[in-house]
C-alpha cells in the first residue's frame, strides 16, 4: 500500500512516501506530485525513507515532475532515500541527476 502525506512550507513542499510503489499505484504519486506543480508550487521534496520498493514507474513520476519543475525554475530533491531505493536511482543512473539529502530538513533547506 502506498501512503503519501503533504506538508507545505513557505517555499517548499515536502511529500513524505511510505510503502512500495508499481505500476498499480504509480499513478496516486504522479497526481499528488501533479497537485502540487498545478497550484505553482515548483520546490519539491520527496522524502522516501519508508519507500521499500520503486518500480520503473515511480521513477518516471520523479523525472517527470522534477523536469516540470525544472521548468519553471524550481527543483524535485529527494531526501532520505533507503537503502533500496539509493540502490534503484543507482541502477539508472539518476543518483547523478537528483539532488540528493540524507536529511529532509537538509533537502528542503537547501531552497
């Protein structure tokens, strides 16, 4: 099951995700991404600390929203991934593209 909360700061939002995300559900990530970036909001955390599995759809959904807020001069960082999902942005290759932070309070500010 996937279980996604929101918080909002002045400058940044930070969606904290537990639980595995697939096919099945990758779509719930893209929609609360999506609610943010159609309200303006383009300083994106996602914190990933209770993630035990991304399949290649949830990745998408972090490359797609961290390209629409590229976009429009924000970012999509990620915080705390675990062990596994480091592994998995390793795998493909997008250790190097995100930014990455150990810390969520790091990763929002760093905005």
């Amino acid at each position: 099951m996937l279980d996604i909360t929101v918080e909002n700061y002045k400058r940044v939002d930070m969606l904290t995700v537990s639980g595995r995300i697939d096919g099945s559900n990758a779509g719930e990530l893209e929609a609360a991404f999506g609610g943010l970036t159609e309200d303006g909001r383009y300083q994106i955390v996602a914190e990933l600390g209770g993630v035990d599995y991304m399949s290649s759809a949830g990745l998408r959904a972090l490359v797609a929203t961290m390209r629409e807020c590229k976009k429009h001069r924000g970012d999509l960082r990620i915080a705390n991934p675990s062990e596994r999902i480091t592994e998995v942005l390793e795998l493909a290759g997008l250790d190097s593209i995100f930014q990455i932070y150990e810390d969520p309070a790091a990763a929002v500010g760093s905005f």
